[in-house]
C-alpha cells in the first residue's frame, strides 16, 4: 500500500502532533475506553509517530484493535489500553493521508497483487511529485 499527504499538510500535521501530545498530557491518567468499530482515537504506539489519530478497523482477540492511522497511513494492531478519547476538536479535522492505488487496473498475468517492482515504481514516481509526500511504510 502507499499512502500520501499532499505537502502543504505537513505543517498543519507538525501542529496536530503538537495538540495531541497537549491532549494526551492534560488527561495522561489510562482510562477506560469503549471501543467501537469506526471510531475515531489518540493511540500511543512505539515507533513514531508515537502519538496519533487512528480510527478503529476491527477489534482482536486480547483486547487488541487494529486500527488505521489516519494522518500518517497505514495500519497498526495495538492494545486497547494504549487508546485515549479523541477531543473532539481534533476528531473534525479531516484525515490527512490518503491511499494511493492503481485502481480497477489488473495486476499482469491473473496475479493478486501488483508485484513489488512495479509498487515501487509507482513510489518513486510520486516521490518525484513535489506537492506530494509519499509516507514511509
């Protein structure tokens, strides 16, 4: 998968990392968090970012979520405690990484999947686009 921000995002996200870690500092206590499939949270997680907005994708078994960053993308399986509530200000901001695809074009030969080669190809062609910024995986 790559998922891309358009440039002119970066500064508005540098201030969202800004107010999630204020969010996440004003209510550091863990809290319990109901979880609902769809909706949307600030999630801590070990690699960067370490604070995100991440919507729920699926719940797993052990108290588990896997769930979508939506600023960053990609998707990431995380404990429900590592969950807080999103303020709701922050909650309206619409997401700011988007997936890019070769959408309704087959993949050669009856494969799946596009092969990795041609993936990468597309990465380095959008990688060349300077309004874009194509998100490490």
């Amino acid at each position: 998968a790559i998922f891309l921000r358009l440039a002119f995002h970066t500064p508005h996200f540098n201030l969202l990392q800004n107010e999630l870690d204020a969010a996440v500092e004003s209510n550091c206590e863990a809290c319990d968090v109901s979880v609902s499939i769809g909706k949307m949270y600030v999630a801590a997680s070990e690699r960067p970012p370490y604070l995100a907005r991440v919507k729920i994708l699926v719940t797993e078994p052990e108290d588990r979520v896997k769930v979508l960053l939506v600023d960053c993308g990609g998707t990431l399986s995380l404990p429900v405690f590592s969950l807080r509530p999103l303020p709701s200000h922050l909650a309206s901001i619409k997401p700011m990484a988007f997936l890019a695809s070769l959408h309704d074009i087959l993949p050669p030969g009856g494969q799946k999947k596009w092969p990795c080669t041609t993936v990468d190809a597309l990465k380095d062609i959008l990688s060349s686009v300077s309004s874009l910024y194509v998100l490490k995986q």
